[in-house]
C-alpha cells in the first residue's frame, strides 16, 4: 500500500506560524488531503489540493505541493490555541492512506 | 444534515467474545468506507461499499472480520471470536461516489473497541 510519512510532533508559540510536512510514494492521486483530529471528535477536513496544483491558499491555511520530491506541506498562519489537535496528511483517490499525524501543541 | 453516526461509542467486550458496530452515513451519500486507528497511528482502510456492493477489502480484514450494507444504507461491520489485537477505534466514512473528481469524505466519530 501506499506509504505516508510525517513527522511525529511540533510544538509552536500562539502567533506564530506552523508547517507540517508529509511524505509520500505514489503520486498517482488525483487529490491530497489534511485532516484535523482532536480529542473526543471525529476527523474533520481541513483542506485539499489537487495534484495538478503546486500551492493552495484557504484563509490561514498554505497547501504545497512538490510532485518531484512527493512532498507535501500544511502552513498554519497565526497558529491559535484551538489548533492544538493531530494533524494527518491523507492520500489516495477512495482509500486514503493516512500519515501516523502530527501533535501540534500551541503554547502561550 | 446530521452527520455520519456510528453506534455503540465504545464497546468493551471480552477475548473471543463477536462484536458489531453499525454506521449510518449521510443520507444521499452512496459510498461507505471503514478505517481502523490503532493508538499513536493514522486510520488504516479497511473496506468500502458503492450502494450495497462491497467493492474492495483490505488485506487487514481477517476472515473474523465481515461488513455488510444490505439496503445501500446503513452498515455493519462484525468481529468474530475477537482479539486483544483488534483494540482500535473502528472509524466510518461516507461520501457520493466519483473518481477523478473530488468527493469528500466524512467521518464518523468513530467506536472505540476494548478487547480484555
């Protein structure tokens, strides 16, 4: 199957900016996704990108997308308290494949 | 629009004991998926429906494991003769069928399994 990797945790000052990365080894998906998982709830879309795109921009939220290196990134601008979560890239078109996450833990 | 549901919550159930959850995806959504997450780790798919069709299994559905979708609705999926392996949180997902183009999929808050 396919092979998703992220890096584990990130710790991030509230106002500053966040980036997770991910890994990945088949780029034949026609979408890549971030999900958002926070304790007790459901996971929850944050965003997507199409493969044919190098950058998306979703209000403080910065897709990027590298085909050639098969990495992609999630830009958290004015990181905040309530985006302390686990943050999962996904790939795949019906069966997502899903990175372990990253714990982002936002501190005053 | 309620969402994607999924009873029970949590189960905890005893080694060899049969266990069996049941998701209801959004109503107008004819594809459902099941993903199992294990602590520390992302959801790992399972297996999904198109209508009642059950289109795919994934090699980590033992033969202890089987899902039906008999009406195109609703799911269930069944653990037989259960493991303290098969600890997870069992996850369902649901979105309209479509490849090539985006089609979202939504998830339920998932069942928490403990096997003792």
């Amino acid at each position: 199957g396919e092979d998703v990797e992220q890096s584990l945790f990130l710790s991030v000052r509230e106002g500053d900016s966040s980036v997770i990365n991910c890994t990945y080894t088949d780029s034949s998906s026609t979408y890549l996704y971030w999900y958002k998982q926070e304790p007790g709830a459901g996971l929850q879309l944050l965003t997507y990108i199409f493969s044919n795109m190098d950058m998306k921009q979703d209000q403080r939220l910065t897709v990027l997308l590298n085909k050639k290196d098969k990495h992609l990134s999630l830009r958290i601008a004015d990181t905040q308290t309530g985006d302390s979560a686990i943050y999962f890239c996904a790939v795949n078109d019906y069966k997502l494949s899903f990175g372990a996450g990253t714990t982002v833990t936002v501190r005053a | 629009d309620t969402g994607v549901s999924q009873d029970p919550r949590h189960k905890i159930t005893k080694r060899g004991q049969n266990v069996t959850f049941r998701c209801d995806p959004i109503s107008e959504h004819n594809r459902l998926y099941w993903y199992r997450q294990t602590l520390g780790q992302g959801p790992e798919f399972l297996t999904y429906f198109q209508n009642e069709a059950q289109l795919e299994k994934s090699r980590l559905l033992s033969d202890r494991f089987s899902a039906e979708r008999p009406k195109g609705s609703f799911s269930t999926l069944e653990i037989q003769r259960t493991e303290q392996g098969d600890s997870a949180m069992y996850l369902c997902a649901s979105s309209v069928a479509g490849d090539g183009f985006y089609n979202e999929q939504f998830f339920g808050p998932g069942t928490r399994l403990t096997v003792l």
